[in-house]
C-alpha cells in the first residue's frame, strides 16, 4: 500500500503533518507487540481518523469549489463536483452572493434612519404638548425667569 502526502504551505501544516508520520511510523513498527484487542481498537481508530480526513479534505475542495476525487473503501474512485458551482450562487463569487451580502446591510441603515425619525418626531410631540400647555395655563410672566420654574417642569405631574 503506498501513501502519498500532500504538504502544504504554511509551517503549521508540515508540523502536524509531521507528526502524523512519526505517530504512523512508532505504531507500524511496534504492531506486532500490541494485544489483538488492542491492534482491533487501532485499526478502527485509524479507520475513523482516515475517513474525517477524507470529509475534510472534500469539504475544503468543495467550499473552493474545485473537483474533487475519493476513493472508496472497495478502491473505486470517485468523481464529484459541487453541486451549483457553475451557476454563480454556489462558488461565492456570483451577483446572488454580492445580493445576499448586503440585503443586511441596507436593512440595518434603513432600520438606525426609521430609528432615528421615531425619536425625533417623539421629542418634537411632547416639546410641543409642553410648549401648549405652558402657554394655555395661568402663569404670570415673571415664573418663566424663575430658576425654580425649571425645575418644575422637570419633576412629572402627580395624579
């Protein structure tokens, strides 16, 4: 059986890549020293390892949208394409990405602008229900240079 493997780029991929041959290479050489309980439990380990490898490496060819080729536990090779890659809402590149993305934020800004005229015409009401009920009640003129008078209108009325 050979075993080719791919290194990549960054240096913390050749380490764990790395450190998987050397873990690779201690249990070949000491399988033979290993219970066959044991040396079932590896097998299965390895087996479970192997297959998330697989998923993972299928996963990043698909989310970059390349073709992708597998082989099954029969040896069969298997071809595969991301499904919608070629219709531009799949490869994250396309004019359904670009409309997606900023849907949220043309409804955020709209959503802070509706906000902002809310709190506005709120304040400009009660303003001017306490303007009309400032001028529509009996206060003589000196109260409004009171400095006591605006604390008054400060505290809400009692019921």
């Amino acid at each position: 059986m050979s075993q080719t493997t791919n290194f990549s780029a960054t240096p913390l991929d050749t380490l764990q890549a790395r450190f998987g041959l050397r873990v690779a290479a201690a249990l070949t050489e000491h399988n033979q020293d290993v219970s066959a309980d044991l040396s079932e439990r590896l097998r299965f380990a390895r087996e479970q390892a192997l297959a998330r490898a697989r998923v993972a490496r299928q996963a990043e060819a698909a989310h970059a949208g390349v073709t992708t080729v597998g082989v099954t536990s029969s040896g069969a090779a298997v071809l595969g394409k991301r499904f919608g890659s070629g219709f531009g809402f799949g490869s994250g590149s396309g004019w359904w990405f670009k409309l997606a993305s900023v849907v949220p934020v043309v409804a955020l800004l709209a959503g802070l602008v509706l906000i902002e005229r809310w709190q506005g015409n709120a304040q400009i009401t009660t303003a001017a229900e306490i303007d009309a009920a400032l001028l529509t009640d009996d206060v003589p003129p000196a109260a409004y240079s009171d400095a006591g008078f605006v604390e008054f209108l400060k505290t809400p009325p009692r019921e």
